[in-house]
C-alpha cells in the first residue's frame, strides 16, 4: 500500500444493513418491557444478547442477568435469552417456581424444532457451530442422544454416525456462511447420502452483513466491526473482511478502543457492526472518524430488511401475580 499523503481523500464505506436484527431487537424490547410491566427486578438467563453495552444499559434500568437458573429466587421472574435455551433448562424453572418469558430468536426456535423433529425419526444429526456457544447448548438439549457436533472442516475426519443413510446438518444460526459451506463440502464427501435442512439455519440477518461486508472488503484498507467479542456473527465479520480483501479488521466495542496507528497509511475504512449492536455505538465510530479527517461516508448497500417479530406472548400475562401463585403451590 502506498503512502498516504495529505492530498489523499479520506472515506468511510458504511455497510448497509447492519446492527440489529430483527431477533435481537425483539429480545432487547422484550427486557425493556417486562420491566415496565413487572417493574425491577426481571432476571434475565444470561446475556439476553452478546454486547457488552446493551447488557449494561438493561442492568442499569433493573435487569438482573445470571449464568443459571439456580440464582433466581422462588417465585421471580426469569427470561430466556435471544440464543436459546435446552428443554432441561425450562424444567429447572419449572421446578424452582420462576414465571418464564422465552425470547430465543424464531430463527433459533425453528433449528430446535429442526432437531427434535430429525431426532423423532431418528437420524444423527450433525450440528455445525462452536463448541460452548450458548445457542449450541440450547440446540443439542433438544436432541443430545441424537446430535453430534462438528466445530469447522477439521472436525469431520472424526465424525461417526450409526447409519450413513439417515444423516442431516443443521448450523448454529450465526456462522459464516462461506465456512459453514466449507465444513457442509467436507462432511458430504464422507457421507454422501448428507441430508441438507429444508431452509437455510444461518440468519439472514448474519449473511446480509457478511455480503455487505464482502462488498466493501476488497475497497477498504482498514475494516472496523462494532461488536463484542463473544458475539459470534461480529467475530466472523471481521474475518469475512479479511477474507474480501481488506489489508487490516478489528472488533471493537467502543470509540475510544480504536488504535489510531489503524490509520497509519489507510484512505479508506469500511465500518460495520454485529447484529446485536445498538446504533448509537456505530454513530460513535463514525464520529471519531470524523474529527480525523474521514468525513465523507459512502453506503454500501446488499440488501433491505423489512423482517420483525412480534413481542414473547408471556408479555400479555401478569406474571408478577403467576409468580405468587406458583411460589405459593
């Protein structure tokens, strides 16, 4: 790359759509809601979204988040985070008397459904995602006598089924659809006879980024992805940027966690987010952007997204007074 010189223009490509997705956006209402409704504090089963500004934002207005059900009290009220949770999990609720509000992703919702279903007429299924994610706890617990999980193309070699005639991949929703494709190549020239899922499990809202994010790669010097760290889809976007062509990516949470040495030589920066990141924290990048010369901000555009969800039935109940009653039984 070139030295840059003062004469040299300054951009931002900007990737549309970015941040949050519809599931995420249901699952951010959902906490905000119950608290309006029940009033603090509403329990939250872990990080109800993987970013680290909107969990601190929902702990501020009274959310509560815990890692197991066993650190809710009796008779309080606990939700279910965007990623999902197994069916052993709805029991320990059940028997610590919690009133429940589910809000998995429908898109989780439906690779669940996937699972059991395959697991009815026994098939083994091959669950392609990241080991300790938490939507693969959730999908496994569907199934766990039926499923096996395959971590990328390396694992395959050591896959084993009890009949190569009935075998179906499903995927954690939030992958990266090239590598996904890649470990779905490996395992079909090992089994042949690989049955694909009747839809695509990774979330449009997850391959929409990452096709922005191609768009722009090979353009940009510099890629910056707002996201957390243990939010799968931010991290997988920074490695589509690598991959498209980008000389440098990094995720960042926040402004002021830039290295100005990223704009050693660097005309161009592409600027994108995960899709559990609010917009305020992208508005905050381009912004300090700007004071360093890059003001001219162009959209790259890969797709409209018009999709939403409707609200956790659970929201239409009083489960502040479900709560007393079962507390009570």
């Amino acid at each position: 790359m070139g030295r840059m010189t003062a004469t040299t223009p300054r951009r931002v490509l900007l990737a549309a759509p970015r941040g949050y997705c519809a599931g995420v956006d249901r699952a951010v209402i959902a906490v905000e809601k119950a608290l309006e409704q029940y009033g603090s504090p509403v329990y939250v089963r872990h990080e109800i979204v993987h970013n680290k500004y909107v969990v601190q934002t929902l702990e501020k207005k009274g959310a509560i988040f815990v890692e197991d059900t066993a650190e809710v009290p009796e008779g309080s009220i606990v939700m279910f985070s965007a990623h999902g949770v197994a069916p052993t999990v709805h029991a320990e609720a059940a028997e610590r008397k919690l009133a429940t509000i589910d809000a998995t992703c429908p898109l989780v919702t439906k690779v669940h459904k996937e699972a059991v279903r395959f697991a009815q007429d026994d098939f083994d299924i091959l669950l392609i995602g990241h080991e300790g994610h938490e939507e693969v706890i959730g999908t496994s617990g569907e199934a766990p006598d039926h499923i096996t999980l395959v971590d990328g193309p390396e694992d395959v070699a050591g896959v084993e089924v009890r009949d190569p005639s009935k075998v179906v991949w499903l995927s954690q929703t939030t992958l990266s659809v090239d590598e996904t494709m890649e470990t779905v190549g490996a395992l079909k020239e090992k089994f042949p006879l690989l049955i694909s899922p009747p839809s695509d499990d990774i979330c449009y809202a997850t391959q929409n980024r990452q096709i922005a994010v191609k768009q722009m790669g090979a353009d940009a010097d510099l890629v910056i992805v707002v996201g957390s760290k243990n939010s799968s889809n931010s991290v997988r976007l920074v490695e589509v940027a690598l991959g498209a062509g980008a000389n440098d990516a990094h995720l960042v949470d926040f402004a002021e966690e830039i290295d100005e040495a990223w704009l050693e030589g660097v005309s161009t920066v592409g600027v994108t987010s995960g899709a559990s990141v609010p917009e305020v924290l992208v508005d905050g990048v381009l912004a300090w952007l700007s004071e360093r010369g890059f003001e001219d901000v162009e959209i790259v555009k890969s797709a409209e997204e018009s999709i939403t969800f409707s609200l956790p039935k659970e929201l239409r109940r009083d489960l502040r007074a479900e709560a007393a009653a079962l507390s009570q039984k």
